[in-house]
C-alpha cells in the first residue's frame, strides 16, 4: 500500500443504488418525512430482523428514548444498562427521568454480566437494555429469563449488530423492542437515522403515535399527550433502502476480514482476540482485540504509534459509570478493565487483504521493538 493512505476505523460504502433511488426522491419532490422509501425501508429492515413491525426514526438515541416512552419508563423507574457502552445508551434512560443502573460486563463475551444484572434488580426495576458491544450478541435466552421472572422489559440496543445472531435468530428480534442506529460509521448508514423493531403491534402503534408529535387519529392538530419528532426522511430511507439491500453482502465482508485479521494476529503475544460463542454470529462492527500486560507496548502507546504509520484506531468506551453524569453508580471492575485494555482497529467494509497485511505486520513489528 502507498505511504500516504490512512486506514480510516470505519467508513461508508455508497454505491449507485443509494445515488438513484435519492435522485428518485428528488426528482419527485419527496424529500420530508413522508414518501414511499420510508415505507418500504421499515418493510425491507424489519424484515430482514426477522420482526413485524419497524418504524424509521432519526437516530439511534432517539429509537432507544422513543422504546423506553413508549413502555411508559419514567421518574419512579431503574433502568439497567451495561456500564461499558456508548453514552447513548444511558443518556436515552435520563430522558424519560428515570434512573440509570450500570451492570457489570462478562470478561468473555465484554456484553452485560448475567450475574451482575440479577443482582441489580430491584422493586423498582422496569427494564433491562442488553447492547450487542462491537457486534457480538448478549446471552438473549438468560436476559430473556430474567426479564419474565421478574416482569422486566427488554430494549435491544442493537446499533452496533445489524444482523448479528443468537442460536440463529436475529438480533432485534428477541426483546419487546429492538433498535438500530444508522449512523454514518455503523454497518449500513442513512447519514443519521434509526429504526425501532417489534413483533408487539400495540407497543409499534404506540411507538408510531408518539414519534410524530403524539397527534391524535380522530382529530387533528388534537395532541393527547406531549410527543416528539422522531422523523425520518424520505430521502435517508432512500439511502436506507439500497443499503439494506447489501446488508448480507456487507456482513459477510466484516466477518471475512475479522477471520484474516484473526489469523495474522493470533500468535501475537500480549493479544486477546475478539469473542465469538460458538452459538452466536458475531458481524465484527468494530473488530477489537485486547492489549494486555504482556504486549510490550500500553494500550494508549500503540494507538499512537499506529497514528504514525496512518492506521487510524479507536479506544474503547469509557465506562458510564466513569462518565461525571453517572457519578453515582457503584464500581464496574470488568467494563473498566475492558476499556482500558480495549482497542478497535480498522473495520470499513472497503479494507483490502494488502491493508490488514499492513495493519497486523506493523502491530508485529511495533510488539518486537520493544
Ligand atoms: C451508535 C450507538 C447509539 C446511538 O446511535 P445514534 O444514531 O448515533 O444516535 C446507541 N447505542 C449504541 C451502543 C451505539 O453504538
């Protein structure tokens, strides 16, 4: 590869589709949030989550926020979350005034610990948000049990996982709810934008209502109760749908370069590749591996020293029980040590076999010069 290539962490693949079905849009006029792409992209994404019903929103935080109003979350409420995921994830929770409580991740799979979540529950517990970290899904079947045991609703946060699955069943598909985002470094993108996916018509109806300004059906310009506006357009489900349609494509790709990257990197010493169980299909969102005490450079280090040779890289999350906002929350041991230890290297669906050569030889001589 050339010098002067940077290796970007993730970035978008806009094909011809995306540029016609968008010039569909405008050349007939429409560009706001009503027109047949929106329909069809909420037809096409549920779909392929295997899920009744989706309805198309403007991002991901705004579908977690939307699931959690519309199971009527609010001020008397405990929510549980991972601790180790993007701040969206929590912040979604402080929307609705409910409080958040962070759990613990798995050393194994580094998704929400099973064990940590039952001894977080409380008499005041009405949710559990599981997010499928980097692309790897959660113990759905345990989360599952949990919930039923003690009355809890589920909100999958799946914006990192489109398509990923649990004993051969799709993400999306296991909770009350499910949401994706569509942002620009996710699997597939709409610029910005998200979907809400459930197989519970009311939850969809009530869903729906709310996300466009809570309008009542009998009257209009009536609004019953305080919505939002949660819309997407027409013009990014244009995007939306011609990306759906290489969804599999897309994903087959991440997980081809994630078994390269795991073959040059596997013998490297002080690397912890990245998990996959074997009942679940990890799509590799962010391939991540672990850098640990006996890798000759920190975690911090080698990021800098692949910003020298142009590979561009990402730390973990910080935890949220780390973030000023989430000061409260009690000590999260695991997710610390993850996001410490954590690294995401280049994941674009546009890497090439020279490019992760050049990646995976440069982590090797960088290890072998200390
Ligand atoms: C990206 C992301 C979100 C938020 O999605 P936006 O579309 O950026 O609002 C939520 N949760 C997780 C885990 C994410 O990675």
């Amino acid at each position: 590869m050339k010098e002067e290539d940077f290796i970007p962490v993730a970035e978008p693949w806009i094909g011809e589709k995306e540029k016609e079905y968008v010039n569909q849009c405008l050349e007939e006029g429409w560009i706001s949030s009503k027109g047949r792409f929106i329909t069809e992209f909420e037809e096409k994404f549920s779909s392929f989550c295997g899920v009744k019903y989706g309805l198309a929103v403007s991002n991901g935080t705004a579908a977690l926020h939307l699931a959690l109003a519309a199971l009527d979350v609010g001020q008397e409420d405990e929510v549980l979350v991972p601790s180790l995921t993007f701040i969206a994830t929590a912040n979604a929770v402080r929307y609705t005034g409910a409080k958040v409580v962070c759990v613990d991740s798995n050393p194994e799979t580094w998704n929400i610990s099973v064990s940590d979540l039952e001894k977080k529950i409380t008499s005041k517990t009405k949710a559990i948000i599981p997010v499928h970290l980097y692309g790897h899904p959660c113990e759905m079947d345990e989360i599952n049990e949990l919930a039923h045991d003690n009355s809890l609703s589920v909100v999958e946060d799946c914006a990192e996982a489109h398509g990923a699955e649990y004993k051969d069943k799709k993400v999306g598909s296991f909770g009350d709810m499910g949401v994706f985002s569509f942002y620009g470094n996710k699997t597939i993108t709409t610029g910005e934008g998200g979907m809400l996916v459930t197989d519970n018509k009311e939850l969809y109806e009530r869903a729906r209502f709310l996300h466009d300004h809570a309008m009542s059906k009998k009257q209009r310009y009536l609004h019953p109760e305080v919505g939002f506006n949660y819309r997407m357009t027409n013009l990014q489900a244009a995007v939306g749908v011609a990306q759906t349609e290489r969804l599999d494509e897309l994903i087959q790709i991440k997980r081809k370069n994630a078994q390269l990257y795991n073959n040059l990197l596997k013998n490297v010493k002080g690397i912890t590749l990245p998990p996959e169980k074997p009942y679940v299909k990890n799509i590799y969102w962010m391939y991540s591996v672990l850098i640990e005490k006996e890798f000759s450079l920190s975690r911090d280090e080698l990021i800098e020293k692949l910003k020298d040779n142009r590979i561009e890289t990402r730390p973990f999350f910080v935890p949220i029980s780390n973030q000023p906002p989430y000061s409260d929350q009690p000590l999260c041991s695991v997710a610390e040590e993850l996001s410490k230890k954590g690294v995401n290297l280049p994941s674009s669906t546009k890497l090439t076999e020279e490019q992760i050569q050049y990646i995976t030889e440069t982590i090797k001589t960088l290890s072998n010069q200390n």
